[in-house]
C-alpha cells in the first residue's frame, strides 16, 4: 500500500478522497447528524455525543496512534491484515460499552439501532479478515449512507455515487482489489438497513 503523503504528491484527488471518506473522519460525522437529528434537545445531543466523541472515536484513535508511534504499523490505515485484529477487539470493546452507556441515558433508538449495526458489522470484518482484507472504508461509507438516508433522509442515498470514487481511491493506492471495497460498501450498508429495519 502507498502511504498518503506518497498518494498526495503523486495523485493529491485520490489522497483526499481517501483521508475525507477515512473511518477516523466519516464515523464521527455521521454519528453526529445522527445524534443530531435524534435529540430533544441541546442538551441531550451534548451528552449523547460526548459518550460517542469519547469511547467511539478518541479510543480508538489514539490506539492507531500508538501503534504508529510504537512502529507497529506504517500507516493510520493498517494494511497489513494480520495487524487489524488488535484494532477490531478495541473497537468492538467501545461499540458495546457506547451503546450499553447510551441505553442507560435513554438515548433515542436511532442511535442505539447504529451501534449495534456496527458491533454485527465490525464482527463480521473481523471473521472475513481472516481470509480476505474487506475495506473497512467500504464498510465505514456504506453503513454512513444507508443510516443517513434511513434516520436523516432519503436524499442522503445520493452518496450512493461516492462509492465508485472510493473504490477507484483505494485501488490507486494499493490498499485494496475492487472486490474486497465492493464487498466492504455492500456490507457495511445492508447490515446497517437489515437492522433499522428489524429492531427500528
């Protein structure tokens, strides 16, 4: 896989596209129109969001970070699938403590529907990740449009035409085969609308 500052000189468009739809960025956005769009109030969004902020996104952040520094990994994506497994534990481990938290503070059923679609979906990363390095990009853009466009509204299916843009992205930088991208979107989107669907 080619690093982001070697994309950003060679092919800056791929480089941005890459960093703008990373799961480090698109995850706390979405979570934010989400718990937005789901809250009574000022407060309530605070509060629901500060747990989010907290657990879901500076955890895991800083483990990435770690590992970087620690020389563990070469780069924020972790490419080498054998090196993601320390990552899934983290993130499956904040994804259970977020939503049983938000539960207790009564957060509204929305948000606690897409938590849940992460901790299937993140289950299921880890299980293919055995075999198959599956995008956790696609997984990450393709679980953001389907509960947009479910909670939010259905006009958010539009990012529907950023999938191609991400798969030619991760192709140019080496990072993934068109299948394993195709096969992360379709995941992380019909697991996230199986699941509104079901239990909203």
């Amino acid at each position: 896989m080619k690093s982001y500052w070697e994309t950003l000189e060679n092919s800056p468009i791929t480089a941005i596209v890459s960093m703008i739809l990373h799961p480090i960025i698109l995850g706390p956005v979405t979570f934010f129109i989400i718990v937005f769009k789901s809250s009574n109030d000022i407060i309530e969004f605070v509060i629901n969001y500060a747990v989010i902020a907290t657990f879901l996104f500076a955890i895991p952040t800083i483990y990435v970070f770690y590992l970087l520094r620690k020389g563990k990994t070469r780069s924020i994506d972790i490419p080498v699938k054998e090196d993601r497994y320390g990552l899934f534990f983290v993130n499956l481990s904040v994804y259970c403590v977020t939503l049983i938290s938000l539960y207790f503070l009564n957060a509204d059923k929305n948000i606690l529907i897409l938590l849940f679609a992460c901790i299937i979906t993140s289950i299921l990363v880890a299980i293919i990740n055995k075999w198959w390095k599956i995008s956790i990009h696609g997984t990450t853009l393709g679980g953001s449009v389907s509960a947009l466009a479910i909670v939010v509204n259905k006009y958010f299916l539009i990012l529907i035409l950023t999938f191609p843009v991400l798969i030619l992205s991760r192709i140019r930088m080496k990072a993934h085969s068109p299948p394993q991208v195709m096969a992360g979107l379709v995941l992380g989107f019909f697991i996230t609308y199986i699941c509104y669907k079901i239990l909203g």
